[in-house]
C-alpha cells in the first residue's frame, strides 16, 4: 500500500478545511435567513390582524349608518 506524500497531504487537508469552513458560513446564512423568515411571518400575521380589524370597523360603520339615517326620519 502506497502512502501519501506530506505535500499532498496538507493539500488534502487544506482543502476539506476550506470546505468545512464554507459549509459553517452556509449554515451561518441560513439560520440568518430562518430568523428573518420567522420575522416575516410574525409581521404578516400582525398585518393580517389589523387589517381584519380595520374591515370589522368599516363593516359596524356601515352598517350603523342605515340605522342613525332611520332616526333621524
């Protein structure tokens, strides 16, 4: 069995290094990315939120005008 030469080694062995490391910034991205996802969603819930409560308004308004006209006749 032949063996490697140190050269060749330390190449191999830098290399798997500059992998792994790029393989951690990957990850760093990614849980970067999953927090900022989780952000969108609570935002966009609160959104959905407000916008049904604003709609709720402008529905009772609506429908409190027809009755205050009525009073007044």
């Amino acid at each position: 069995m032949s063996s490697i030469t140190p050269e060749l080694y330390d190449l191999i062995v830098k290399l798997v290094d500059d992998r792994v490391k790029g393989i951690n910034v990957e990850r760093e991205v990614l849980d970067k990315l999953v927090i900022k996802v989780d952000q969108l969603v609570e935002a966009q819930k609160r959104t959905e939120e407000r916008l049904k409560l604003e709609s709720q308004c402008r529905t009772e308004k609506r429908l409190e005008q027809p009755a205050e006209t009525q009073e007044k006749t």
